[in-house]
C-alpha cells in the first residue's frame, strides 16, 4: 500500500510537484497521539495557510523514510538521528531541519516478572522490534555494545511489529524485551489492563529523537516550502498543547486507522496514553516553557549524538555537524503568534 501510495503521488506531479506540493514520509503506519501535528495541520488548515499541499504517505519505519527521501519519492520525512547519521556515512546528503523530538523516546519493555533488570541482562535474549530497519533497533544495539555485549552475537532481534501482536510475542515468551517508542507501549497497555516494566539506560535520555528531515539539494531549492512545513507543524504543536482532546478527534475523523481501542472511549484513552506519555518525555514530567523556540537544535547534541553513534559502531569517525543538521530555518519556524493559536484552541 506505501508503495502505491508513493506512486500514485509521484505520478501526480512528479517529486515536489510545483514546489508547493509536499509528498510527506512518515515512520509510522498511521498517526497517533505522539503526532496530532499531522491532522490538526490539516484540519485548521495551517499547511493550507502557508500555500503548501502535503501528501502524507504510511511507510512504518524510519529506515524506509530515509531510503525514499534518497530516490526522491517523498521530499519531507520523520527519523531519528542515529539513521540520518547511518546514511551520511553511506553517502546519503540528507539532514535533520526541524527537531520535532527534542529528547529521548526510545523504551526497553519486560513482563513484570521478568529477571531482566539492564542492558546487560539481555544476553542471550531475542529482542522484538517494529522493524529492523527502525531508530529504536539502532538504540537498542548501542546500548548493547555500551554494556559490553555484542548486538550481532550475544542478541536476537526479531520483528514484531506494533500493538497486540508485539506485546502477544512478549506475553508467549517468543521474545524476552520488546524496544520500541514510549507511544507505542502506551498504546499497547492502555485500557489492557496489561501491565509491562519499562527502562532506559541513563545515558541515551538526553539524545533527541525524531526530526523532520530532506535531501539537502531539496532543501536549498525550497527553503521557502521547508519554512512554511515547518511552521504550520510549530502552530499545530502548540494548538495540541492546549487542546489534546480535540486534536485527538480531529485525528480520528481524518485518519480512522489511528483509533486503537474495542470503541471511541477507548481509542480516545488510548491516543490521550501516547499524547501524555510523550509530552512527559518532552517535558521531564513538568509543564511546557512559558516560551519555546520550535525546531531548534544545538550544535552540542547534535555532537553528542555523533559522539554516541561512533561510540557505539553505528558510525565511522569521521562526521561533522554540520553535515547532517541545520538551524537555518528556525526563525521562521516561529514567526507566528502562539496565543492566538492557543485562544482557537481552547474555544
């Protein structure tokens, strides 16, 4: 179905269209409480505002982002650094220009009973994961190798997917730990009555995950497309923040295959798990700035992650900076007044 999709997109008006026509990759096989950007974005007419079309195609996993951003079939796409890093290496001129996900996301998730307690427990274990190629997997190996252990020798990792089939596979024992975003396991527990012991290593917490990335020749010919995504994903972040409830309906209405739940009330606790749940990794538990600057990034963590990903043989040496991000772009991010969108939101 991705694959059509892409397609049929292509087919339309070719890669980039116009110019004005955004072909959108998303690592997910449909939005959920972690992304109402997406369907507030629409629904309020925000990219609408900003002269921009956005076609939003369901690939499922970061890795699948990256490599349609390579062949030009989408031209904006969510991954997390540690894959933009992987395809620097590779060759790949593609960067991060939005910092949608400004911390760690990425879960480690045992039975309750289970006799794993760190990293370094899982020798010998199988792993599920959504999919090999995801940033979660790629975490997941780095911590391996931080506790000693060998990912390609000590470990398994097998595919799961998402939902009720990965945590059906966790509960038959087929595998010992599944690694996935906190979403995910909010998801899959909320309304269950299942319970799961979640864990993170300390170390990768201050690592920001997902980004809204492009091809770099893309992104210096349509900086002014960039500009307008990115600001109309700022204002439909902030309009989320005052009313979840509302964006959540907005997602249902426009995407029915976001509802996760036996019927509406439990779809809706389950899309308001994933939003809280994610806000609480943005935030540390706390409330949100009294003032946010959208989409930045600091030359600091992207080091950090670079110094993370060759630490940990996910990368070579070698890689600057400047090669996989810029800020170029975050003025006009936030070139919008944020009370009025939150006065809408709240009426």
């Amino acid at each position: 179905m991705a694959t059509a999709a892409l397609g049929a997109c292509a087919d339309d008006s070719g890669p980039g269209g116009d110019g004005k026509t955004v072909t959108f990759g998303v690592s997910a096989t449909a939005p959920g409480g972690n992304m109402l950007q997406l369907a507030v974005a629409q629904a309020q007419g925000y990219f609408e505002e900003e002269g921009i079309t956005v076609r939003p195609v369901f690939l499922g996993a970061g890795g699948k982002v990256v490599q349609a951003l390579a062949s030009d079939k989408v031209q904006i796409g969510t991954a997390t650094p540690d894959l933009v890093l992987q395809a620097t290496e590779k060759g790949q001129d593609i960067r991060m220009f939005y910092n949608w996900t400004f911390t760690n996301v990425t879960q480690f998730a045992v039975l309750p009973d289970s006799p794993v307690k760190s990293i370094a427990d899982l020798k010998g274990k199988t792993v599920g994961v959504q999919d090999l190629s995801s940033g979660p997997t790629q975490v997941a190996k780095a911590a391996a190798v931080k506790a000693g252990l060998d990912p390609n020798r000590d470990l398994k990792f097998v595919a799961v997917g998402s939902g009720a089939p990965a945590l059906d596979a966790l509960k038959r024992h087929r595998v010992d730990v599944l690694v996935a975003y906190d979403t995910l396991f909010a998801a899959m527990t909320s309304g269950t009555g299942e319970e799961l012991r979640l864990f993170q290593p300390e170390y990768i917490k201050d690592l920001f995950a997902s980004s809204l990335t492009a091809q770099k020749e893309w992104l210096d010919e349509n900086s002014d497309v960039a500009a307008a995504f990115g600001r109309a994903w700022a204002k439909a972040s902030v309009y989320a923040e005052a009313n979840p409830e509302a964006s959540i309906e907005m997602m249902f209405q426009r995407y029915p295959n976001s509802k996760v739940g036996a019927d509406d009330d439990a779809a809706m606790k389950a899309a308001m798990a994933q939003f809280t749940i994610r806000q609480q990794s943005l935030y540390g538990g706390g409330e949100p700035p009294a003032e946010q600057t959208w989409g930045e990034y600091s030359e600091e963590s992207v080091q950090k992650w670079i110094d993370f990903a060759t630490e940990h043989k996910l990368v070579g040496p070698g890689i600057k900076p400047d090669q996989v991000y810029t800020n170029e772009l975050v003025e006009k991010f936030n070139d919008f007044d944020p009370e009025k969108i939150k006065k809408a939101a709240k009426s």
